[in-house]
C-alpha cells in the first residue's frame, strides 16, 4: 500500500510540476515545411526496406505489417480527399 501511494504521489507531481499535457499536437504550422507540400494527382509511395548492421533484418511478417498499415494510411487520406472534394 505505502508503495502504491509513493508511486502515486511521485507520478502526480511529475505531470503537475513538468510542462506535461494532454492537448493535441497541431501539425499544421510543419505542412508546407516538408518536401511533399501538397498531396495531388497522383501519388506514388515507395517503400524502401533497408537492412544494416546495427539493425535486426526486415522480416517477411516487418514487411507485410508495414505494407498493410501503409494501405490503412493510404485509404484514410483518399478517404480525407474526398470529404474535402479533393
């Protein structure tokens, strides 16, 4: 029990006294900072899957896995295009 209260206690004054936050970050003020300003047209993602020697190999399950979110990311930004009439 006295464990838990410290913890507690510590994990309270770490949120109250550090610049800790819930809001939401706002990514608009970076959006035409970046190389792509402007997603039109048509739009070609290419993967690169890079092995080296500090990292572990890409797997098939790595590469299947991130192929598949990048389709669930595609799919919600043309999803975005055209409630937008882009």
């Amino acid at each position: 029990m006295k464990y838990s209260l410290k913890l507690l206690t510590v994990f309270s004054l770490l949120i109250l006294l550090t610049a800790f936050g819930f809001r939401r970050i706002d990514f608009r003020n970076g959006m035409y900072k970046n190389v792509c300003k402007d997603l039109s047209n048509d739009v070609l993602v290419y993967f690169i899957f890079v092995d080296s020697k500090v990292t572990a190999p890409w797997t098939d399950f790595d590469i299947r896995t991130t192929i598949d979110s990048m389709k669930v990311a595609a799919d919600w930004l043309e999803d975005q295009a055209r409630k937008n009439n882009y």
